[in-house]
C-alpha cells in the first residue's frame, strides 16, 4: 500500500532531466502521434452519483495524524508524550465557498512536546534556502499542503546548469540565458504558531479566506519543491522553498485544494516545530523539524508511518527523535560520468 506525501516530490528530480533532455531534443519524426492529455479527475462517482472525497462548496474533511510523515534529512520528531497510547492528534478543516471561509481546527490530547528543544548536528542550509541549527524552547504550525505536484517553472542557467531559481522569485520574466523546467512542486500555508501544556494538550482554531488563502503575514506561504542544485551534480538533490512568503496573487484558494483531491494527489497536514520568534528567513515557510502529520483522502492507520522515499507504509518498530537518511546517490551524471 502506497500514497504521496511530501517525500513523493523527489519525482522532481526525474521531472528536471526529462524536461531538459525533450528540450535538446530534436523534432519528433514525422508521423509520431501527438500525446492526448487524459482528463482530470472530478472526485464525482458514476457508480454513486455522489462526490466521495470532498464535496464541492461546502464540506468538512477529517485528518487524523500519525508520527513519520516528512522528507529526507527532516528531523522526525517522535517524543515519549508522543507515543503513548492515549495520544491522539487531528485537524478538522470546514469550508463554505458562499461564506468564503475555510476554518482549520487543530486538537492534540496528551500528543504535543511543550517547549521543546532541539539542535542538529550540522547545519542543513543551501546556496538557497535557510534553515535554523536549534530551536530552543520552540512552539508549533500547522501547514496546510494544499496543492500537490501542479508542475511550477525552475530556471537552470544555460552554461553552468546550476539552478537558478523559480518563476515566483521572477515576476518580470525569466532571468537571462536560462532553461526553464517544468517541475511538479507543492504549495503550503501556515497556521499562526501555538502551544500546549506540560500535559500535551493544545488546540489552534484559525479561518482563511476561501478564495485567497493567506497567513499571518499576508503571503500565500510557500512553493516546495525536491530537485538538482545543478544538472551536472545530481547527488546536491534537496529542497527549494520560495523564500520571504509568495505573493497574495500566487495564493491557493480553496477550489484549487479540492481539485487536488479530485485528481487523486490529495492533500496533506504537517506540524513543525518553529524558533519564537522565527527569524525572517523562515518568512513563509516552514523549519523541517518535522512532528504530526497526515493526508486526505488517504490515511495513516495508527501505529504505522510513511517510508518517505519509497512512500511504503510500515510499522512504526521504534519511536524516537532522529534524523531521516538523505536521498541515495544518484547514478548517473547526465553530463558524463
């Protein structure tokens, strides 16, 4: 039994070489049929006459939330108040397109660390992105991953192949002398952060706009995508995450989130574990210490987590604060070697 998450995204990578090599490519011979589109999904049974997932305008999706739900190289936080058997972790999300409101109610019962700390052993930040060593006495977001795999343009420099960016860090146009690359990419938006008790207990109740969905800081939150940092070196492979919060104009609405389901990439819930006051380099976008987390349609049974490159669902043999192994080498180079 399989499903996405947010490990699935290392089909980026695939996506990058494809793409470029169809782009050097020569013409298709003559006669070659051109590739139909099949269309989308709609989430509407035939068979029931009725939406089974999620339906239009108005609804309520339930996510039940389980531990082992991240990336490579993310911290998976898995804590003794975490593993017991009493815990137990939710976010229910209501909407009403005639309201324009999306209400997102997180609920965790004796499951949530209080003011946790923690320190990694290196510093994982990129040319790119980011990302804090330690959290000291940190709090809690929840991240709405909305639209799943929606294929969003990276731009490689033409000579070097060195990854420049992606079409929101460039609202004039691409940047000069560059390959533009179709790669499937998520987007996700944040909660204000939160806390329990020394128990475990907490809750957040927070309401977005169902038509324009912005976080606190007025940003449509985030584009995450795993790729090459460059063609040529296809073992420095990790995150790419838009910086500063995306423009209101790039922000999910809720209809966007529904087609997500409809076609069958769903969408997901995950809870980080943030610095307060999270620095403005994390403006938008989450720290990939990484605790609950769930999906919708599918669902993580209790007691078992998600292999997050292979995307197997396994029972969970030991519950532990770790470090997930990075992405395997890749192998082979497309510029030889």
């Amino acid at each position: 039994m399989q499903r996405r998450n947010r490990g699935s995204v290392l089909l980026g990578a695939l996506m990058v070489v494809w793409n470029v090599g169809s782009a050097m490519a020569a013409p298709p011979a003559p006669g070659t049929a051109p590739i139909v589109p099949r269309p989308l999904a709609t989430g509407f049974s035939t068979i029931e006459q009725r939406y089974v997932y999620a339906p239009p305008d108005k609804g309520r999706l339930e996510i039940p939330l389980a531990l082992g739900t991240g990336a490579p190289n993310e911290v998976f936080i898995q804590e003794p108040v975490m593993c017991q058997e009493q815990a137990r972790a939710k976010v229910t999300i209501d909407y009403d397109k005639a309201a324009n409101t999306v209400r997102v109610r997180g609920k965790f019962h004796k499951s949530l660390p209080y003011r946790m700390s923690y320190t990694r052993p290196v510093d994982v930040s990129t040319p790119y992105n980011q990302f804090p060593v330690s959290v000291t006495n940190g709090k809690w977001q929840i991240w709405i991953v909305g639209r799943m795999l929606f294929e969003s343009t990276f731009y490689y420099d033409a000579l070097t192949l060195q990854l420049i960016g992606n079409e929101a860090d460039f609202p004039a146009g691409p940047p000069p002398n560059s390959i533009p690359v179709p790669v499937p990419t998520i987007q996700m938006l944040c909660t204000p952060m939160f806390e329990g008790n020394p128990q475990g207990d907490a809750s957040i109740d927070t309401t977005y706009r169902y038509d324009q969905m912005l976080d606190m800081l007025g940003s449509g939150g985030t584009y995450v995508a795993f790729l090459p940092y460059n063609l040529c070196k296809p073992d420095e492979y990790g995150p790419y995450y838009i910086n500063g919060g995306l423009h209101p104009s790039r922000a999910m609405n809720f209809d966007q989130i529904l087609a997500s389901i409809w076609e069958g990439t769903g969408m997901a819930i995950s809870t980080s574990l943030e610095p307060d006051p999270k620095p403005g380099f994390l403006d938008g976008r989450d720290n990939t210490m990484i605790g609950w987390g769930g999906s919708y349609p599918a669902q993580i049974p209790s007691g078992y987590s998600v292999q997050p490159i292979s995307g197997l669902i396994q029972t969970m043999t030991s519950c532990q604060t770790h470090i997930e192994p990075k992405f395997p080498p890749a192998y082979f180079n497309i510029c030889g070697g």
